[in-house]
C-alpha cells in the first residue's frame, strides 16, 4: 500500500495568528505543525466513513420508526410535494 502525504505551506500568516497557534501548541503539548493539522482537522470534520457501518446504523433509525414505505408509496408522497 502506497501512502501519500501532502505538504503545503502557508504564507502571509498575520502575527497574532502566529503567536495565537504557538501559544496554543505549547498549551497541547504538541508542535506547531502538530497544532494546525488538529485545528484543520477539527474544522473540516476529517475522519474515515465506514460504509458499513453507516448502512447498519441507518436500517436501525429505520426500524426504529416503527414504520415502513415501498418504494411506491415514497413515490406517491414525493409527488404529493412532501419529501
């Protein structure tokens, strides 16, 4: 398995931002690079999907309403206008 890693590389960053993120490194323990790739991350909501696991989850909240539609009667309500 080949993994690739990014690099990249910010430019103009004003200095109260700087200090802002090496504060906050030093306060995690972590190094500024360490700091920014958490913030990043933590912003975009980064994290593998388990498609199986998504499948699984979604039959259960099914099951759970108690309820279920053909695909003929979803058709008819949609173009009832009701999603």
């Amino acid at each position: 398995m080949v993994l690739y890693v990014a690099t990249i590389t910010l430019k103009n960053i004003p200095p109260v931002l700087h200090r802002s993120l090496k504060e906050r490194a030093e306060r995690n323990r972590r190094s500024l690079n360490s700091e920014v790739l958490s913030v990043l991350e933590a912003a975009v909501d980064v994290q593998e999907r388990n498609t199986e696991l998504l499948l699984e989850e979604a039959a259960r909240f099914r099951k759970s309403l108690g309820f279920t539609a053909t695909p003929d009667e979803i058709d008819a309500a949609r173009r009832k206008g009701r999603p």
